[in-house]
C-alpha cells in the first residue's frame, strides 16, 4: 500500500475530468451524470465497509435513506434551510449506522448480512407505516422555498443544472479524499488487516470491534450524505428508496468496479446506471441486465474492473 | 360476528398462511442446513411454482381439479429442475464461498424474476381451485379448499419428516450436514446430495405456491414476501433444524395472520422482522438450533 | 523479578479440565519451555495467558497488573505477543505489509513504521521476501514471518506455540540464532516437541501433563527427572 502522489494524481485528474464534462454534455446526460456522482457517494460509502473491512451489508438502504428522510422531512414539515437539512440528514445517518453498528457487529459473515437486511426492512416498513408524514411510496416532492438556499452570501439556485451538477461533484470529491485519507493510513491498514484475518489482528493488539463499528458508522455516514443531497437535489423523497434495491445496487456498483478500490464504485456506478439506462429503453425488464452481471461477476470476474487492473497492472492503486 | 368466532376465523386464515410458511420455509431450511448456503432467490422458486401453475392449469381450460392436480405434480418437477442447473453452473463454480453465493443468488433472482417478467407479463392472473365446497361453521361458512391446503400441508410435512429420519436418502443429507468431509470419506457423493438437496428445496417452495395461487393470485413479484418470512422462520427456529422451523412457521405464520386481520400486516411483518434480527444478533441458535458457525 | 504470575489457573470444558488448577510464573529475562504430550493442556495454558481463551477460575498478573479479565487486543498492547500454533498471518498481503499490520502497535515507539518493518525484517533474516506474497511463500519462511511479525511489536513477553514444527535442520538451527536474539530483550516461552531446541534454547522447563504441572527445573534436572521421563522422554 504505497502512498504517493500517482495515486493522488490520478484522483484529481478525475475530478478535473468530471469538471470539465459538464462543459460538453447534452442535457440529458447533464442531469444523469449529477444523479450518477450522488449514487457514486453512496457506493463509496458503501465499499469503505464491504470491499475494504470485508463486510457485505445487504441494508445500506436504510442509512441511503436516513439522510434522504431526515433532510427531506425537516425541510417538507418543518421548513427549515437546506444546508441545515443536509447536515441533519447526515446526522441521521451518522446516529443510525452507529446504533446500528453496535447490534449488528456483534455478528460476522452471512448473519451480519442477514441481520443488516432485517434492519434495513424494519427501516422500509416503518416509513410505510408512518404514511401521515412520510406519504410512503408515493412520496413527498420538496416545496419550492427548499429549490435554493444561501450560503456565504451567495444564493444557490438548485433548479439551475450546473448548480447541481457542481455541488454533485463537491460532494463525491470530498467523499473522494475522506475514503482516501482513510484508507491510506494506519486506519485503513488496521481495516484490511480485519478484513483478511480478523483472529490474528485481535492478537496483534486491535480492538477490532472498534474499528470495525468505525468503519460501519463512516459508511452510513457518507451513504446517508449521498441520500441527503439526493432528496434535496432532485426534490424528491420516496419509501422506494429505501427498499431492498437500494441496498443491492451499491453492491453491484463496488463489484463491478472493483471492491477494495477508492474509484472503483465510481466507475462501477457510471457503467451500470448507463446498461440500465440503455437496457431499460429495450424493455422493462432492465433489472433482467443487473442479475446478469451480478452472475458474471461471481463467476468470472469477482476483483471487478479496477481490482483486476490494479492486480495486474497498477500494484500502487489505492 | 362476536370477537370468539373472528379469533377463530383469524386463526383459520393464520393457519392457511402457516402451514405454505412451514413448506417454503423448509425448503431454505433444508439448504442451509446441509449445504451452508443462503438462497436469496428461494422466493423466486415459489414464484415460479405459482406461476408455472397457472401455465399448466392453462392446459386443461375446461377441467381445474386435473389441471390442479398436473400442477402440483408437473409445477415443482419443473422448479427443481431450474434449480437444479442453478446449483450445477453456477453455485457449484462458485464452490459454495458464502459471500459469492449470496450475489450469484442475488443475480439469479433478477434473473428468474425478470425473466418470468418480460414472459408472464406484469399482471397478476387468476388461478382456478379445483373444486367449490363450503364447510359450514356454526358462525360462518369458510372455503373447503382452504383446509385442504392445511391438511395437504401437514400430509407433505410428515412425508419430509418420515424421508429425512426414516429413509437413507435422508441419513445420507443429515451426514452431510453434520460433517462434510467425513460424509465424503465414507463415498457419499456430497456434489450429489448438494444438487439433490437444493432441487428438493426449491421443490418445496413451489409446491407451496402452487397450493396458495388459487387463494391469491400469481404475480412475478410474489416471491419477495414469502422469501422475507422463510428467513425469518428458519433463524428464528434455528439455521439447520427441521424441528424449529416448523414450530417457528406456526408460531410466525399465526401471529402474522392474526396481527393482520387485528392490526395491519405493515406492523405484523415490522414485528418479526425486528425478531429476526435481534435472535440472529443474541441467540444466533434460536429455538431449536445446535450453535454452529454461520 | 517476576514478570508474569498465574495462580490457580484452571479451563474446563464442561467435564474435560484442560487445565486444571495450574500456579505458573516466569521471570523477567528467562527463556522457558513447556513440554509435554499432546492433549496436556500446553496451547490451552497458553491460550490462556494471552488471552485468546477466558479462564474458568484463577487469576493472572502480568508486571504488576491483573489481567485475568483484560481482552486479549490489550494484553497485546501491554507487550504479550503470541504466535499461533497453526500458521495464522495474511496470506493476500505482502511480507512486508503483513509485519507492517503488526508495526503499527509496536511498543517501540522511536521509529517509524517502514523502519521497525525493516528492522524485524532484517533480525528474522527474511529481508529479500519483503514484497514477496505470504500466502506463496514455503511454510519454513511463513513460519519466519509470525515470528517477525511477533519480534516488530516489540514484545515484553514473546509466546510462541511449536514454532519449529515442519522446519528443516538448518531453518531450525537459524530460528534458534533468532530467539537467543530476541531473549535478550524479551522473555520468551515456547512451546515445543523437539527436545534438541529445547535443550539448546530453555534456560527452564516446564513439563505438563493432564492439565497439571508434572515438573519444572533445569533442562539438566528435567531429563534425570524420573516422572517426566515415564510421562514423556520415553528415552
């Protein structure tokens, strides 16, 4: 795991990358991109926990749509400013993963996933449950006065696309260093020694609940972020995004980008929202497309594209 | 009608709701206990079941108790064969690492599912009883065919229970569970018993559709609340153990049953939802289970 | 000086005592050995002191403090570094970052982490497999690498649970040069079967049997000891 400034060079050659795109893309394609860096927070998020912790969680759903709730809600009932609803939405997440963190990690392999499954329902069907506020799979749209906010003393008008296409890619940068600080120093070392035999590092003098409980609450932070900015991005909130789907697509992302990669999910998640964007113009069974590649993946290919790459080409890819 | 006859009414229906749980749920208990392996696309088999069933039914327009009884028999066949392939190419390769099977799983659920979307189509479609007759209680009448999936139930669950402790097919599938490579060292072919053991268990959950779909109807979505409560069921009973899972089906099937016609199902399914999770997290064995490593 | 003391130290598996009421001490300095057949209860001892298993009864103080309900992560932090019986380190990973994993938490606190790897690297002698990956490497040199991996954190107490088992002469003759290394800034305890290290290395013996301490002394007094050798010498 070698720091250095190849891989920091090369993460903010994507940034610029990213920056200048919106200079050149239609319309359409404006608005997926600033969709798809929000989605790529969230896998993000998600693989510091899955590809770098080694543990799979099937209910990230739930801190995806804490920050989505506790922003939308607060601006919906109880109007407040949208900075202030982005923070309490990431709060949520925090609270919620931690909480969540402190159960389920008691448990490893296959009854964590389960449980964080079953937690990520309870989630779901509490919205639904709750329908008075939440108007569950219907959903709630954001009202106008939550369309722009001031900040500095600048107003940000997030009906203008490049406004949204901007404050997108701020959000996946700052995810982007938080992930690679972390992951390039002794917590990221102390997290893949988890990760790769969990007895041994025990003995080497870990608290490895800890760290593993920090790793998890870091994920559902930057996951509910991703929900926040999206509910409040796009005006929308809906118990649909808290379903189990939501949970699987970060997976799918980090899987075919490569898990154990900062710009793996990233990738991941630009080229599996366009095969379904194509696949769902042929038919409406697009996700048909997703259960494809999950297999394909499992079978042939588990390191994803940027694994593969760094095993065999680039050994300093973080 | 007085609270006594609905409490009754309820439990009837509770009972319907238990007994396809106790089947489904036994399918997956029985992959997991053997083969280690969670089947997320368990839910998915049921599906099919369903709708295979209104396929084969389809056959016999004019004659729904044949076309039923084709169903129930051709229905499962069919399943088991799906899922036998499944376990041949796909889990097999994968040899069995519990994280890549729940993903490959997770993929052939979209798979089977969409697929059965884009061929069935989205609607949900009718499925005939094979016969009408009412029992009439002294409170209200209730569908005859109803007691029938009960009785049919309990019929297929002593069957399950006489092969697995009576026969040697049975003996062979406990020694493997109980210790792989010993059953290997002693000429059981464990690929055989896996792929037998994943088709029967996928075999199980259709016969449970095929006897719920002319109650409900069949719709390519079916899968995702049966395969939710089966999960539940078997923690809760114990990962493994054939004894919990039915006792933890009836319970389950019961409360849900009776939470939803008192209460509302959204609450009945947060209940055990919120059960599941905290017995897998503080009694990871649960009812009935031996304490072993997920 | 007494660095580590356990009194009364017992581990029952419901009937089965694996380690049955046992008072073990080791001074500060010492190399000691603990012999015996198998099934006498060595690695569950052991495990005990470290940590990995909770005792049923017995306390055990280690420079003064008691640690008998201290997590095994901590005492690793207070200095008690333990290498497994069945080679545990991290096969995906290099050498060299599997004995960085353990750098971190070196009580050496005056060097920075690539030193202290390249240091223990260097003292182990296996320097030229540092980006080599462990799960490759022969099972002499993964043997090597737990020891190394042992030595970076600079241990007070070094444990270490039949670390010659399936060496060659002269893996086991350079691994002998490592701990007359590593004892003269650690106490060592090491279990072993094979009694030419033992006799070569222990400057203490303990013997145990069914759970119990049989016998405990010199190498010289342990090999004229008439119990023992009825028990286990054999020759």
């Amino acid at each position: 795991m070698q720091p250095g400034y190849k891989s920091l060079l090369l993460h903010a050659l994507v940034v610029i990358g990213l920056f200048l795109l919106q200079f050149v893309l239609p319309e359409y394609h404006h608005l997926s991109v600033a969709r798809i860096m929000l989605l790529a927070v969230f896998a993000m998020g998600f693989n510091l926990l899955f590809g770098y912790t080694g543990l799979l969680s099937l209910g990230h759903a739930m801190f995806f749509a804490a920050g989505m709730y506790g922003a939308g809600l607060s601006v919906y009932h109880f109007d407040w400013s949208v900075p202030l609803s982005f923070i309490f939405g990431v709060g949520c997440g925090a609270m919620l993963s931690f909480v969540v963190g402190l159960i389920a990690l008691r448990t490893t392999g296959v009854a964590f996933m389960i449980v964080t499954l079953m937690f990520s329902q309870v989630a779901y069907l509490i919205i639904v449950y709750f329908t008075t506020y939440t108007r569950g799979d219907e959903g709630l749209v954001m009202p106008q006065a939550a369309r722009s906010f001031i900040l500095l003393g600048r107003e940000f008008l997030l009906t203008d696309a490049a406004t949204r296409y901007n404050l997108s890619l701020i959000l996946l940068t700052i995810t982007m260093v938080v992930v690679l600080l972390l992951v390039r120093g002794k917590f990221g070392r102390s997290l893949i020694a988890v990760r790769e035999n969990e007895p041994r590092t025990r003995m080497l003098g870990y608290n490895t609940f800890a760290i593993k409980l920090r790793a998890l609450t870091v994920s559902g932070t930057l996951s509910a972020g991703s929900g926040a900015a999206y509910a409040l991005m796009f005006a929308y909130i809906g118990s649909s995004f808290a379903t189990i789907q939501y949970s699987i697509d970060p997976l799918l992302y980090s899987l075919l980008g490569g898990a154990g990669t900062v710009l793996g999910p990233v990738l991941g998640t630009f080229l599996m929202f366009y095969l379904i964007d194509i696949a769902s113009e042929y038919t409406t069974a697009y996700l048909l497309v997703a259960g494809v590649v999950l297999v394909m993946l499992v079978l042939f290919f588990p390191k994803g594209l940027l694994g593969t790459v760094r095993e065999r080409w680039l050994r300093w890819l973080p | 009608m007085d609270f006594g006859p609905y409490l009754f009414l309820a439990t009837l229906e509770g009972l319907v709701q238990a007994a396809v749980l106790c089947l489904t749920a036994l399918g997956l208990s029985l992959v997991f206990g053997v083969m280690r392996v969670v089947n997320v696309a368990h839910g998915e088999f049921y599906m099919l079941g369903a709708v295979l069933a209104w396929w084969i039914t389809g056959w016999f327009a004019g004659n729904p108790a044949i076309g039923f009884f084709a169903a129930i028999i051709i229905g499962p066949l069919l399943v088991g064969l799906i899922a036998y392939l499944c376990e041949r190419f796909i889990l097999r390769r994968v040899e069995y690492d519990p994280e890549a099977t729940i993903v490959a799983t997770i993929g052939i659920l979209y798979i089977l599912q969409q697929t059965t979307l884009l061929t069935f189509g989205p609607d949900a479609r009718p499925v005939d009883t094979p016969f009408y007759f009412r029992v009439e209680f002294p409170w209200f009448g209730y569908s005859g065919y109803k007691l029938l999936v009960i009785g049919a139930a309990v019929l297929l669950l002593l069957l399950a229970w006489f092969v697995i402790t009576r026969t040697r097919l049975g003996l062979i599938m406990r020694a493997t569970q109980f210790d792989r490579e010993t059953a290997q060292n002693f000429g059981i072919s464990v690929d055989k018993v896996y792929a037998t053991v994943f088709a029967v268990g996928a075999g199980f959950a259709a016969v449970a559709a095929v006897l719920i779909v002319p109650i409900q109807q069949a719709h390519y979505l079916m899968g995702g609340d049966p395969l939710l409560l089966s999960f539940i069921v078997v923690i809760i009973g114990g990962l493994g153990s054939i004894r919990g899972t039915l006792v933890a089906a009836l319970l389950i099937g019961l409360s849900d049953g009776i939470i939803s016609v008192f209460f509302s199902p959204t609450l009945a399914k947060m209940v055990s939802t919120m059960l599941v999770a905290l017995v897998l997290v503080f009694r990871p064995q649960g009812l009935f289970g031996v304490r072993s490593r997920i | 000086m007494s660095l580590l003391s356990a009194k009364g130290l017992s581990k029952h598996y419901g009937g089965l005592k694996a380690v049955d009421e046992v008072d073990f001490e080791l001074q500060k300095g010492e190399v000691r050995a603990i012999i015996g057949p198998n099934g006498a209860g060595k690695t569950t001892l052991v495990s005990l002191l470290c940590g990995r298993l909770e005792v049923t009864a017995g306390t055990i103080t280690f420079e003064d403090h008691d640690i008998t309900l201290t997590p095994a992560y901590q005492r690793a932090r207070r200095g008690i570094a333990y290498t497994f019986q069945i080679t545990s380190i991290y096969p995906r990973l290099s050498v060299r970052e599997n004995v960085a994993i353990a750098a971190q938490n070196s009580l050496d606190h005056s060097s920075t982490v690539n030193q202290l790897v390249s240091n223990a690297l260097q003292t182990a002698g296996i320097s030229d497999l540092a980006d080599e990956i462990a799960g490759a490497l022969a099972y002499g040199h993964q043997r090597v690498l737990e020891v190394a991996m042992g030595l970076v954190m600079a241990p007070r107490l070094l444990i270490l649970d039949e670390p010659t088992q399936g060496l060659s002469d002269s893996e086991i003759n350079q691994f002998c040069e490592l701990v007359r290394d590593v004892s003269r800034t650690a106490t060592v305890l090491l279990i072993e079967h094979n009694m030419q290290v033992v006799m070569s290395l222990a400057e203490r013996i303990t013997v145990m049997d069914h759970g119990q301490i049989l016998a405990e002394g010199s190498p010289q007094q342990i090999q004229n000891n008439p119990a023992v050798q009825a028990a286990y010498l054999g020759t």
